[in-house]
C-alpha cells in the first residue's frame, strides 16, 4: 500500500527531471548522479569500513555538491552541518533503513 503512494510521489519528480534534463541541465540527470553516489561510495577506504554513517555522509555531501555546486565544500559551516545532519539520521530507524535500502537498490542496479 505504502509503495503505491510512494511511486505516486516519485513519478512527477522523475517526469520533471527528465523534462528538465531534456532542455540541457545536467543536474537533472538522475542517472549520472546515482552513477557518481556509487562512485563516491565504493571510493570509501575498506579499513574505514563501509558504515553506514559513512556512506550517508558521502551520499548527502555528493548530492548537496551536486545541487549546490562544489564551491559549497569551501564554506566551513558545509561540513559542520554534515556533522550534525549525518548522526541524526543514522540514529532514526527509519531513516537508517530507507538509506541502506537505497544503498542496496544502488548496488543491485550497479550489476
């Protein structure tokens, strides 16, 4: 029932990046940002491990550099922010869980 809803609120999202896309903006491209989260993500070092703290605050760097600009990581109130935003989603059940299925959904579509 609750997947239903959600593919309800996707597919306007998903119908306007691809119009956006379609009219030259890269930043629409939601493909090549998956491409480039995964990338990001696999770059983590394996003696860091691979945590989910880690890959959440790549994933939300990534995707605010890609909408903001990377200009964004030179202001250090950027990273301080990632420092508080990152523990506070991890600590959420339910936002921990829809992360690491986002993470196995990326990496299932990666094969």
């Amino acid at each position: 029932m609750g997947s239903v809803k959600e593919s309800q609120k996707a597919a306007p999202t998903e119908q306007i990046a691809r119009q956006m896309l379609a009219l030259g903006n890269p930043r629409f491209d939601l493909e090549a940002l998956e491409k480039k989260m995964r990338a990001r993500i696999q770059k983590l070092s394996p003696d860091v491990d691979r945590s989910l703290d880690a890959s959440v605050r790549v994933f939300i760097e990534g995707v605010l550099l890609w909408e903001f600009g990377d200009d964004l990581n030179q202001d250090p109130h950027f990273y301080q922010m990632l420092d508080e935003i990152v523990p506070k989603i991890c600590e959420n059940k339910d936002l921990a869980n829809k992360f690491h299925q986002l993470f196995s959904d990326m990496q299932s579509r990666q094969r």
